[in-house]
C-alpha cells in the first residue's frame, strides 16, 4: 500500500448518517487494561456487544464510536485483511441476539513514540488524552494503517491512506477526524476525541 503524501493521522468514526452502532459491554474495561498495561494485562478473546441506535437503521460496517475499540464488519474486515494484519488483530465480538460472530474488534498493537511533545496539547492526567496531537514525521509510522502512541494508549490513530480506503469500501458511513497532518494549510479537528 502506498502512503498519501502528505502524512495525516486521523480519529476515524462511524459517520453522523442514521446507523446504528456497538457498544462493548464491560470487556471494554479488559481491553483498556490491555492498552495500559500491556502482557501484564490478559486481552479477552472475545468481545461483548449490543447495538445502538434506531432498529430500522442499517448497521454500520465501522461500528463503533469508541476511540481505542474499532469494530468492523466480517465483510469489511475480510477485504482488508492484509492491511490490518500489518497492526495487529481481529478478535471475534459477540453481539447480543446474534447467532453468529459477524463483526470483529480490532486490537491495534504498535505503541508509537512518535508524538511532538513540545507542540502538542499537555495530555490530560485522568485519561492522556490531547487534544492537539502533532506527530514527528521522522518516526511517524505511515506504512501501518493504525497505531497507538505511548502517552495516549486506549486511542487508536489512522493513516490517511486507511481513511481513503476504508471510503472506498463503505462511502460516506465513515469519517474521519484529522488529527495532524504535514500540510499546514489542513486544520486539525478542534475536539478529534470528543463524542
């Protein structure tokens, strides 16, 4: 996969269209463990959920709104198998009422040094969250479709370039909130991480 010149890193979200969404049940808490703690912490082998949102609404293939748990549809996880795989793995997510496991989390792996902590917004004690993130292009991981950084590890951040594919596959049911980019004509969303 090439990289979109210039770099940009991105929140990527299901879009504001009626769709209904997941939300994890309580093995949120065992992968935010993860996320901190790292091999200390066991990752679950399966996630929980129930859907969100207006029942006569078609379901999201990018369904969820939580930063650091992107869950994806076995269709959307199929086709992009070989990039994901890059960054880490597919953990089946059991949906309430479902006879099957037909949408996957993606556990996103690489812990990222790569943040410019000089020009980026003081992270927030309670969770790291920063509002401003600007990245070190030297380090900055562009051949992987999502990371995470050091600081901020219960947040997964998006290349560009995964941003455009994931478009190509599901349109406009995605967005993204840009985070950083090398151009500096791009403006940065003002709250990426708020809902």
């Amino acid at each position: 996969m090439t990289t979109s010149t210039p770099l940009a890193a991105y929140r990527i979200t299901p879009s504001e269209k009626n769709l209904r969404t997941l939300r994890l049940d309580d093995s949120l808490i065992d992968l935010k463990r993860w996320q901190i703690q790292g091999a200390r912490a066991e990752l679950p082998t399966a996630f929980g959920a129930t859907w969100t949102g207006d029942p006569k609404a078609p379901k999201a293939e990018f369904a969820s709104d939580y930063p650091g748990a992107p869950m994806l549809s076995r269709r959307l996880a199929d086709r992009l198998g070989d990039q994901l795989e890059k960054a880490g793995h597919l953990v089946p997510v059991r949906v309430e009422g479902a006879e099957s496991d037909d949408y996957l989390l993606y556990v996103v792996e690489p812990l990222v040094d790569c943040v410019d902590a000089r020009r980026s917004s003081h992270p927030k004690k309670s969770t790291g969250e920063m509002q401003k993130m600007v990245f070190r292009p030297d380090a900055y991981p562009a051949a992987l479709p999502a990371f995470r950084v050091p600081g901020f590890p219960v947040a997964v951040c998006w290349n560009g370039w995964m941003l455009e594919l994931l478009h190509d596959l599901v349109g406009d049911d995605v967005t993204g909130r840009l985070l950083w980019s090398q151009d500096p004509a791009a403006t940065p969303h003002p709250r990426p991480w708020g809902l």
